[in-house]
C-alpha cells in the first residue's frame, strides 16, 4: 500500500469572513438585504431563466426577495456576497462560499445567481476568480464547483476557470421536484499559481479591444496550466 507525501506544517484555514472584496471590474460585499435587495431584484426581473439551476426563485415581489436575502445574510455556510459592477456600482448577482471544511481545507463555490446584465462578463468571471484566489491565498487545499450535470453553461465556465472536470454524482439531489445529477469540478493548492496567472493574463485591459471583446480566451489560458501541471498533483 503506498501513502502520500505528508504535509509540511499545514494548519487548517480560517472560515470566510472578509466584508468586501474588490477586483478591477467586481467588486464583492458580505450580503445584506438592507443594501443589495432593491438592485439585485431590479436586475434579476429581466428574465426568470436565470433561477433554472437553483432551489428557490423566482421570488415575486421585491418584499419576499428581501425577506430570503435576509435569512441568507447571517447564516457562515454558506456565505454570500454580493457581486457589483465597479463601473456602475450597482449590485447585480450573487455568490457564495459553501460546504466550508477548514480542517481538510476544502471549500466549494455555489448559489451563483446572475442577472441577465451580469453572465457572461468580465465582472461576473473577475468575481468568480476573486473568491477562488481568497480560498487559496487562505491556505484552502481544495477548491470545488458543483452543479447539475445538465446546467451546460455552468459546466463550461468551471472549465473555463481552470477547475478539472471530475465526474458525474447520479441521483445526488432532487431539486423543484426533478431529480438532479450533479457534476463535480475542482482545482487544488499545487495549481493556484498557474491559476493566478492566468486570470490575470486575461483580466488585464491589453487583453480586450474597443468594444470590450476578448483577444485571448479564459480557457486556453487555463487549459496550459492544466496541460503542464505536475502529474504527482493527480
């Protein structure tokens, strides 16, 4: 039987807890109704597709909005933010850090809701990069992303983020009455570097034209780090 290398002094991370979190395009905040409610509804009305994927929405009226964001705000796992367009200022989806275990240092990102203004753009990706970069700057080992083996968009951007596709959980949860498959993407510790890297390749302005288009895409810049990561990471 073989082992592992063992690891060298690691100590387990702290849980989240930072209130704010700002990028060059996305700006993250700890989630409180009081300050978010009104935006996010606003930007959420354009289409109720965007709560397809999830366990709740679409919410019908700005008060029963409020009152779910009120009973998410204090809870530490999950721990959502709020994502803002640092152009705008204004509040237009949200995240969350989730199945926290700081003793195996593995942590997950999940109960993404984005407003049809926010998917698909620099902001929405920078904040997604945001949290995966706080993770392992804390000292996480583990960085997951889960979703409905179904959901293609969000197979594809956990891919596009450099997160390894790790197989399919059948059966694993019944959501709105229908049964859902759920498909499992992480990256690790041994990673993050060239992850790093990447992200800020592809965030840097240069890497856009006039009109905002990308010139290199996300994924084969990730897709180089995966492609030349060290086999002993597994």
């Amino acid at each position: 039987m073989t082992h592992s290398a063992p690891l060298a002094a690691w100590t387990p991370p702290p849980l989240p807890g930072p209130d704010r979190i700002e990028g060059r395009y996305a700006v993250l905040e700890r989630l409180s109704a009081e300050r978010h409610a009104a935006d996010l509804f606003e930007a959420n009305r354009a289409d109720d597709a965007m709560w397809d994927w999830l366990p709740y929405g679409p919410f019908g009226s700005q008060a029963v909005y409020h009152r779910w964001l009120a009973e998410q705000e204090t809870r530490q796992d999950p721990f959502f933010y709020a994502i803002a367009d640092r152009a705008t200022g204004r509040w237009q989806g949200v995240q969350s850090l989730l199945r926290i275990d700081a003793a195996q240092g593995v942590i997950e990102l999940g109960h993404v809701a984005l407003s049809p203004a926010l998917q698909r753009s620099r902001v929405a990706t920078e904040a997604f990069t945001l949290l995966i970069g706080w993770a392992f700057e804390a000292g996480y080992r583990r960085f997951e992303w889960k979703c409905n083996a179904r959901n293609l968009p969000s197979r594809a951007a956990a891919q596009r983020l450099g997160l390894s596709y790790e197989g399919i959980f059948r059966q694993a949860a019944i959501v709105k009455g229908h049964n859902r498959d759920t498909a499992w993407f992480a990256a690790i510790d041994g990673e993050w570097p060239g992850l790093q890297a990447a992200y800020a390749a592809w965030l840097d302005p240069s890497n856009f034209d006039a009109e905002g288009r990308q010139i290199d895409r996300l994924g084969n810049l990730t897709g180089l780090v995966l492609a030349n990561r060290d086999p002993a990471l597994g």
